[in-house]
C-alpha cells in the first residue's frame, strides 16, 4: 500500500473518547519495549508519527491514526508494565479489553513479539483475550534484525508452539524494515475481506 496521508486522530483515555465508527480499523497491540512503535512508524514510513519512549508503559491511553481515509490504525497501550501503580495498570487494563470486546470495527489485531524471546505469560493472555474476543490475530515477531540468522526460523517455531499458532510469526525488522511488503500484503487482505480478517459490518465499504 502507497502511504498518501498518515494523520493523528485522536488519543483515547476512555471508550466515549473513541471515534465516531465510520472506517474499518486495524489494531496494534504488543508488550511494552517491544518496539510497536516503531514498527507502526517503519510499516507507515513515518518518522515519529507514533512516539516511542524507552520508558516502558509510558502510553497509557489508545491512539487512533487515519491512513489514506482508507481505514484507522489503533496503537494499544502497551501490556506488560511493571513500574506503575496498580490502580492505573487496572485502568489501562479496563481500557483495552473495551476497545477489544465492543468495537465491532475491528477487523483484526497485529500483535507484536520480540523475536529473541519467548512468549511471555502475560503474552498468553493477551492471545486469550483476542481469542475470546472472536478477533483475527497476526503474530509479527519483530526486532529479526538482533538475532543471528541460525536463530530465526527456530525462535519462530518456538513462539508459534508456545502460543499454539497456526502459522509462525510473521519475521519484521523496524530498523531495516525487513518484513514490511509481506505485512502490508496481510493488511490489504484483511481491509478487502479476505484471508482470515473479520467482515466489515453491513453496508461499510473497503475503500
């Protein structure tokens, strides 16, 4: 997909926050310091569109981007969090699962992994939430770059046997963008109904 605009919508605290269900929407989700935003910023070609920040669960609220008037793209709060008081960790918590379970625009979730480490418990629980939530998930293990390539294609199959995948991840790089036609190839599949992504409600078109 060319990349015409990239525009910021909105940053959602809460679900009366989210906008107006109009576009199909494509969600990011992924631990914190896996480098989900940079990977947004490598798959949109956009040098700080999503802000990164090396201290982990610094974003605590949904962010909503519009790509081309095509479709919106949600960047999840990171999970995984650990230095942070427990009632905000609930409410960040409380805020995802909304987004999650209600949004019927959603077509699909990317969730990303590290692909130098196994999954981690809370890695698990994520892929249940989605489960539960009857949402379509791809696995996309990032930071390949930083692994030797002897390690690859057995850290794939190992993250796809822990988190019982069909398929094993989808190999990316944010620093050299290794990955990015193939996940764009996934995406546009998704937005035109096809390969596993959740139909569009009634009477939406896919652009």
């Amino acid at each position: 997909m060319k990349i015409q605009t990239a525009e910021f919508v909105i940053s959602a605290a809460s679900p009366r926050q989210f906008p107006s269900p109009v576009l199909p929407e494509v969600a990011f989700a992924g631990k914190s310091n896996v480098g989900k935003s940079s990977l947004i910023n490598s798959l949109l070609q956009r040098k700080g569109l999503v802000k990164t920040s090396g201290t982990p669960g610094k974003t605590r609220l949904i962010n909503f981007f519009n790509i081309n008037g095509r479709f919106l793209l949600v960047d999840l709060p990171g999970y995984g969090f650990a230095k942070v008081p427990v009632a905000v960790k609930a409410q960040w918590e409380a805020l995802v699962s909304a987004y999650l379970l209600n949004r019927a625009e959603t077509l699909g979730v990317v969730m990303i992994l590290d692909a130098r480490h196994s999954p981690t418990d809370l890695d698990r629980v994520m892929k249940e939430m989605l489960d539960r939530a009857g949402l379509p998930c791809l696995m996309v293990a990032n930071k390949v770059d930083k692994l030797k390539r002897s390690r690859l294609n057995p850290n794939l199959k190992t993250i796809a046997n822990d988190l019982r995948l069909s398929e094993i991840p989808l190999a990316y790089s944010a620093s050299t963008h290794a990955g990015r036609p193939e996940l764009w190839r996934r995406l546009e599949a998704w937005l035109t109904g096809g390969e596993g992504g959740r139909a569009q409600p009634a009477g939406r078109s896919s652009g």
